[in-house]
C-alpha cells in the first residue's frame, strides 16, 4: 500500500518539536541545515542569528529546570512549600524536569523499601555478630584472633572460620 504525499505545509510535526520541555540543539539544527543545503554566509548569518533566541531561551529553561530540581529535592518539611511554590510559579518547570523528579521520587522509594528489606532479612547474622564480637572482646586476652574465630565457628554455627575473622578484624 502507497501512500498518498501530503500537501506542503500539512505535515504533521516532528516528534519533540513542539513538546514542552524538550530543549532543542541547535548546532545539530545547523548541522543538519548545512548537510541539507549549501549555505551562504549571509543566510548562515541569518539563520544563526533566529535560532540564537531559542538557544538562550533553551539555556534558561535548563537552568530553571535545574534550580526548581534542586528546591524540590531540598524540600523537606511545610516550611519549604512556600518558597517551593513561588519559584514553581516564577519559572514553571517542563515536564522533562518534573517527570525527572518522579522518577528520583520512585527511585528512592525503591532502595529505601530494599534497603528495609534487607536490613530485616539479615537482622540475625548483625545479632550475631554484635554477640560475638562482644565475646571476643571480653575474652580478648585468651585468644588470637584466628582461634578466636575458630571458637566462633563452633559456639555460633553455621558462621564460617572466614566470615568470623572478618568480623574480628576490626575488635
């Protein structure tokens, strides 16, 4: 199946070109311009000298972008919202940014469950380190650290000889 050209002017846009957020490049604009068509000085110039708003305005947005980045993550209490939320009104942040922050926001949430997770799931092996090593200290003077760790092997089974000494390493 064909299809049917579309009529100049008609076509539908390029995806990202109007979408909030998207900071568009300008030296691969002006790559693609030059690989497209020969280009003269003076309409070089001139192009330049339009897309050269749109570069600054793009710079702007990235550090507007930045700055309402940083308060976001910087906020931690009511207190916060205030300021959080003049500067939000100020310089709205694009929805790259914001969803950029959501992200970070899973994210977080993510490794601090995991993190739960895992602290629960060895709160045992840290229980019997913690005895141990207490062991160790009070017994201190009867013992090497090597057959120290072997007595711990034997008075905390299934604690091997090498996880032991690690263990003492630092007692």
């Amino acid at each position: 199946m064909t299809r049917k050209p579309s009529r100049p002017g008609t076509e539908p846009p390029a995806p990202g070109a109007d979408s909030p957020g998207v900071t568009p490049n300008v030296g691969q604009v002006e790559q693609q311009l030059a690989a497209s068509m020969p280009l003269s000085g003076g309409v070089r110039d001139r192009l330049h000298a339009a897309f050269a708003p749109m570069a600054e305005f793009a710079k702007a947005l990235k550090a507007a972008d930045a700055e309402a980045e940083t308060l976001l993550i910087a906020a931690g209490d009511e207190s916060d919202i205030p300021t959080l939320a003049e500067h939000i009104e100020r310089n709205p942040p694009s929805a790259l940014a914001i969803a950029k922050l959501v992200w970070k926001a899973k994210s977080a949430a993510v490794a601090a469950g995991a993190r739960t997770a895992a602290t629960a799931r060895h709160a045992a092996t840290t229980a019997t380190k913690t005895e141990a090593v207490a062991w160790y200290v009070a017994n201190r003077k009867q013992w090497t650290k090597d057959e120290a760790a072997e007595e711990i092997t034997k008075r905390y089974p299934p604690t091997k000889w090498r996880t032991a000494r690690d263990w003492l390493k630092g007692a």
